[in-house]
C-alpha cells in the first residue's frame, strides 16, 4: 500500500517529488469533490461489517434519510455497513450522498448509493474532507477507524482548528464505558477539562440526532470556540 511504502522506506529526490505530487494531487481532487457540495452537510461515521437488519445499519439509515428530508447532504466513508446505510437513507429521501473511499486491501468497497464518489490512497487526504465538508458528526458504533476519526474531530475542535461543530454518539450503551474513562480518569486526573467532555452529545433516538446537528447550525453554535486546551493536551 502506498502509505507503508512511504513510512518504510527511504526515498530519493525523484520518489519523494512524485509521492508529494500525488499527495497533493489527492487533496486538489478532494476539494473539488466538497465544492460540488450545494448544500450544508453532515458526516456520519460508523463501523463497515454491520449490515442490513443490524441495529446500527438500520438507526443510521433512518438518521441520514431524516438529514436529507430536511435538505442536507450526508458524508460517508462511501463503504459498507454504517456508510452504506446512511448513503442510502440519503438516497431514500432523494437527498444527496457523498462517498470519500480508502483503498484497502480488505472489506472495503463502493457502496451502490453515491452521488459524488472519490477514493483516496491516503487516509490523511480522506479524513480532512470528512471535516472540511461536515457542519456536525454522527458517530454510530464502530471499531479502530471509526474511533481514529471520533477522536480526530475532537482534537480538532479542543484545539481550535476548526469550528466548534456538534460531536453526536449515537446509541448510548454503546459508548457508556468510553464516557465513563473520560470522566472517571481522563477527567479525573486532569487529562481533559470538562469543557471537553461537553463537546459531545449522547442519543438513542435519530430525530433527536438530527435535531442537536441542525439547530446547531441554525444557532451557528459552530462559531462560538470551543474553550482553549491546555499545552499538553494531545
């Protein structure tokens, strides 16, 4: 994979040009694909092996189809599972989808209900479009990559480097232990403020979902910083 031989390897003048061309490349494309965007957008995270019938695929695509009825774009990884359900309650509601892939060499594939479909080598490329597209998250169970890009928007909006938007879990019983950590230790110990524990918000429910995302964005709520991290916070 393209990312492995980067890290691994020790480049010369003429790899290293063509592996930062392509990089750039990537995010070129990645920004043309957010501006064909004509509408506010939410990006909503979750794991690729559940399927249809599973709690998680059918709350997501309820979710995303209650974004679209109300005119908003929905953002996927563009995969299966939690992506796929909610590229396809978008579509359900005639909304517009929005699929950002990864090549891997497993489990992941192009889902059927894109409009706007791009796949990148780089997951750093692919992250920064899931942000730079999204007015909100919602963030269904998932495992490793659905926690690296939960913690990925944290960390950005505890330290200022984008807009205060609204961090959604979806599926309380899910996520209880982890926002037991956060305040039983992280908490606890001074790790975190608890401003930082209040930039996300728990539900069960899909309208109520959409509702903290939507009058978030109609309170501009997103403009208002979040409170500054300490120096060591990372």
């Amino acid at each position: 994979m393209e990312d492995r031989r980067i890290l691994e390897s020790h480049e010369t003048a003429d790899e290293l040009e063509r592996h930062v061309a392509m990089i750039a490349h990537e995010f070129r494309d990645g920004f043309a694909a957010v501006n064909e965007i004509d509408r506010p957008a939410v990006t909503i995270f979750g794991s690729a092996r559940v399927r249809e019938g599973d709690a998680p695929y059918e709350d997501a695509r309820a979710v995303a189809r209650r974004f679209a009825e109300r005119g908003w774009a929905v953002v996927t990884g563009g995969g299966p599972g939690v992506m796929e359900a909610a590229n396809r309650g978008a579509k359900d509601a005639g909304g517009l989808s929005i699929g950002f892939n990864i090549e891997l060499p497993h489990e992941q594939h192009v889902n059927p209900y894109l409009d706007i479909s791009l796949t990148f080598r780089h997951f750093y490329a692919r992250k920064t479009m899931f942000v730079k597209a999204a007015e909100g998250f919602v963030v269904f169970p998932g495992g490793f990559g659905t926690a690296d890009e939960l913690f990925e928007a944290l960390t950005l909006i505890q330290t200022g480097k984008v807009l205060h938007f609204p961090v959604v879990l979806f599926d309380s019983a899910y996520w209880d232990e982890l926002l037991d950590w956060f305040r039983d230790d992280l908490l606890a110990e001074g790790m975190i403020s608890p401003d930082d524990v209040d930039l996300l918000y728990v539900t069960d429910e899909p309208e109520d979902a959409v509702r903290q995302v939507l009058e978030c964005y109609e309170r501009r709520c997103a403009h208002v910083p979040a409170a500054p991290a300490k120096a060591d916070a990372q």
